[in-house]
C-alpha cells in the first residue's frame, strides 16, 4: 500500500475511532433505538429542538451525507427511506429532513446523520 492510502487509512480509522455515533453503534456508548433496518439505526437527538426530533444514522462511517452520497448512494437512499417512514410513523405528516453539513452549517457529529424534525406529533398533539 502507498504512503497516502495508507496516511488515509489511518486518518478514516481515527476518526471512526473517536466518533460519537459509531459509539452508539457498537454499544460503546448506550441508546435506546426507535427503530432498525440492515443498514441504518434511528435514535431521539439528546436535545430536541422540535416535538419530534429524530436522527437517523447509517450503521457505516461517513463523515456527512456529501460522503455517503459519492460512496454509497444504496445506503444514503435506505437512510432516506427510513426518514420517511419514522415520519409517517410519528408526526401528522409535515415534517423537515435536515443534513447539516459542514461546521459553519452547523454539524457539531462527523458521522452522516439525517435529523426528522416536526412540531405535529401523529397523535395530534
Ligand atoms: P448536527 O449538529 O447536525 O451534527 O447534529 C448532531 C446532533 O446529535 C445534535 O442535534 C445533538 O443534539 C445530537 N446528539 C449529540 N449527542 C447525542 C447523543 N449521545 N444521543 C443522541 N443525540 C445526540
Ligand atoms: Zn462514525
């Protein structure tokens, strides 16, 4: 292997190492799950900023959604699917699906993460 691939290797394995949702993967650190699918775990963000507030992750590292689309576009779409159905699953039906993307957008978590955002629950409340 070369010098950069392997630099590159090492750089990938770091921060998979250090990152906070692949802890939540591997039940490094403990969270209760909403949901499942082969290649995604859906899970309640720690501090909602909407009634319902859930992120759905893909179970692979991918720094943020532009990564996970050149790389694995079959995943980004089953994170997609899953954010659908999470919302017809528990809002009214209108809701907003937000990739931060970048430190200056606002992502603060280096792993791909959809966040399912609505202010009308399923229940009506
Ligand atoms: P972003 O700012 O787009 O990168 O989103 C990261 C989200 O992860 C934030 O909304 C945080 O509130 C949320 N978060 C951080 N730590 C945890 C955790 N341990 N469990 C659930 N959500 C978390
Ligand atoms: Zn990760």
């Amino acid at each position: 292997m070369e010098l950069a691939a392997l630099t590159k290797t090492r750089l990938i394995d770091m921060s998979e190492s250090n990152c906070l949702f692949c802890k939540i993967v591997s039940g490094e650190m403990a969270t209760e799950f909403v949901a499942e699918t082969d290649n995604t775990l859906v899970f309640k963000d720690i501090w909602p900023v909407a009634k319902v507030h859930l992120l759905v992750i893909p179970k692979q590292h991918y720094s943020d959604v532009a990564e996970l689309a050149q790389n694995a576009p079959v995943i980004l779409s089953e994170v997609l699917k899953t954010a659908t159905e999470m919302a017809r699953e528990y809002t009214a039906g209108s809701f907003k699906l937000q990739f931060n993307t970048g430190a200056e957008a606002g992502q603060t978590v280096f792993h791909a993460h959809a966040h399912v955002l609505s202010d009308t629950e399923k229940d009506g409340s």
